[in-house]
C-alpha cells in the first residue's frame, strides 16, 4: 500500500481516485495520521474501532434473525440457520454495495474522506427489513437514506435524521403492502432442491392494535419467537448487544434508559386510562421498541448531545412511540416515526438544556456581586 500510494496521492496518475484510496487503506490499517494542533483526547480509540464494536453488538440479533427465519418455515438447526443466512445475505450486499458506492461517489466528488458510519448502516438496513422485502426495494431505500438522509446534509456527522431509520421510513411510505400487513411474512423459496413454504400472519403488533391481545406468550415475544422484521424479534438478544453497547461507552445509558421507561410509563397511563387491558411492558418486547432504544435512539449523530437533553429526548421517544401504536392503529410500529421526530427535535432541545444552563449561571455571577 505505501509502495503505491504516490500514485493516487494528488499530482499521482490516479490522483483523482485519492479518497478511493484512501478509504481502502483506512479500513485496512489503522490511520497513520494524529491532530497536531488544538485540544485532543489521544487514545487507542479511532471511528474504525468504535463501528466495528457496534457490527459486533448487532451480531446477536444477526445471528438469531438467521436462524429464526429458517425456523419459521418448519427447518431446524443448522438448516433453519443457513436457510435465513442464505436469504438475508443478499440484503446486506445490497445495502453495502448501493450505499458505499453513493458514498464514494460523494467523496471522489468532494475531495473528501470515506467515513466509517455506513459499516453500521449498511447491517442495520437489512436488520429493521422484513427478510421477504425485494431486493431492488431495498437498493432503492438504501439510495435515498444515503442521498437525501446523508449527503445533503454534509455527509457523515451532519445528518439530521437517522439513515436506517430514513430508509425503512421510506420502504414504508412508498410500498406499505411490503413493509406491514399480513403477507409480508409468507416464503416460497426453494432451498437445496427442496421447496419450502413459508408462513403469513400478523405481527405481535399489529394483534395488539386489532384485538388487544397475542397469540404469542411474553416468554416467546422476549425471546424473539414471533414474527417481525429481521433482527427486531428477539429483546433478549438486543439486550445482549445493548450491553455490549454500554460495557465499551459507545452508547448512552441515559437514552437507553429514558427510552424504556418513557414507554413504560405511558403504556402504564393508557392501561390505568382504560384505554389498553394489557400489561404495559408487552410494548417493550414486541416489534421495533427494544431494538430502537438500543441501536436507534443511542446514534450519537441524530440523538441530544446534552446529558439532561438525553433523558429528554430518550423519555419523549418511548413515550410518543407507545402513544402512536396505542392512538394511531395505522402505524402499528410507531418506534420508527417516534425516533425520526425526535431527531429533528434534539437540537431544540439540546438549546435549551443549554440556555438554561446559562441563565442559572447569570444568576449566581448576580449572587455573588
């Protein structure tokens, strides 16, 4: 690599393909550059390593996805994981492939560098999916979180909303039929020769919505045991992420922890309103509740960068998620919506956290004279 860097340095031959280049080398070897000026934290720790923890964190949700998916449609084992692995496998290269060429498009274009963040964006496509979500579908979503959820904006770090979120948002919008209802689930695919048929039924929400109550037990709905998007189903294993989260600092216990209790909270009003007779927590276990918290709430682009901002934005997140599955039958997964409008919210929140912070500190100056 330093023997052929000249070349697409610029003044080099292929000195236009520098960020190309550049992005290679940078996820193959750790940056070679330090800050030379200013006020800096030097340690260990780059954007590479920070993203590749969170890839791990969502390994546990990968995994069960895989072998759920084939255990849906009566397999078991190791057949019931390559079966989901063979059909989810197709959806990450998409997702890489559509939206880290966009990326190096904008950064050959720019002069820029080719960020890191997309090696989590681009599993986190596939994961808020359902696995029969077409493939041209999700190129398409893919393009637009990339290009209008990222690029407008400035690129990585200057986006507003959360790119994932942004194209399971538009898959929604633009093709319902494919992202909720009672076919979404169903399978026909053939397998080593052999044909398997799949399922088709509703989701634990949308049975919530309609009747009030699961077929599912609380037991299977922690352990992911119902249907649902790709990675969404099992709380259990996003909580083992979500620990792996914490345990490295990467994510905010205060949003993660604001999240599940300002949901909690407003299952509980709407159980004590008599407006729901079931228990409050089953919002926690079923659809995208446990899996925004942990992976889509705690992005420290899109979320409050204040520590009270976060409690904030994590309460007003779970709550308002509960309040548009509970008010608003026709989203029956509200988490989604609820963590777009706050993104757009946190900054307004984060001024004022500040401001407020400033006008005490007025006050005491005035105490002190």
């Amino acid at each position: 690599m330093d023997k052929i860097k000249p070349t697409f340095s610029k003044g080099g031959k292929l000195g236009f393909l520098e960020s190309t280049f550049d992005a290679f080398e940078t996820f193959l070897f750790v940056p070679n550059t330090t800050t030379v000026k200013g006020t800096h934290i030097r340690d260990c720790n780059d954007m590479k390593r920070t993203m590749i923890v969170v890839v791990l964190a969502l390994m546990p949700a990968f995994l069960f996805g895989c072998w759920w998916t084939g255990a849906q449609v009566g397999l078991e084992g190791l057949c019931a994981f390559f079966y989901g692995l063979v059909r989810v496998l197709p959806m990450v290269c998409v997702s890489y492939i559509v939206g880290l060429g966009i990326e190096f498009y904008f950064a050959q274009v720019r002069g820029h560098e080719v960020n890191e963040g997309f090696l989590v964006t681009g599993l986190l496509i596939p994961l808020i999916f359902p696995i029969s979500t077409p493939l041209w579908m999700v190129a398409l979503s893919t393009a637009f979180a990339v290009i209008f959820g990222k690029e407008v904006f400035g690129g990585t770090g200057m986006n507003v909303f959360n790119p994932a979120l942004l194209a399971r948002a538009f898959a929604f919008f633009a093709y319902t039929p494919s992202m909720s209802g009672e076919t979404v689930w169903y399978s026909n695919w053939t397998m080593m020769g052999a044909q398997v048929d799949g399922i088709t039924g509703a989701t634990a929400l949308e049975q919530l919505g309609s009747t009030g109550t699961m077929t599912f037990s609380p037991l299977d709905a922690f352990l992911g045991m119902i249907p649902g998007s790709f990675g969404e189903t099992s709380t259990l294993a996003i909580l083992i992420g979500g620990a792996i989260l914490l345990l490295t600092g990467i994510a905010s216990w205060r949003t993660m922890l604001s999240v599940f209790v300002g949901g909690l909270a407003m299952g509980y009003l709407f159980q004590a309103l008599g407006v729901t007779e079931y228990p409050a927590w089953w919002h926690l276990i079923v659809g995208g509740f446990a899996f925004g918290a942990v992976f889509m709430a705690t992005d420290p682009v899109t979320s409050a960068q204040t520590n009270k901002g976060k409690y904030i934005v994590g309460l007003m997140t779970g709550a308002l998620a509960v309040l548009i599955r509970v008010v608003n039958p026709a989203y029956p997964e509200g988490m989604m919506l609820s963590i777009i409008f706050m993104n757009a919210l946190a900054p307004l929140v984060d001024y004022f956290v500040v401001e407020a912070n400033i006008s005490r500190r007025k006050k005491r100056v005035k105490l002190a004279k």
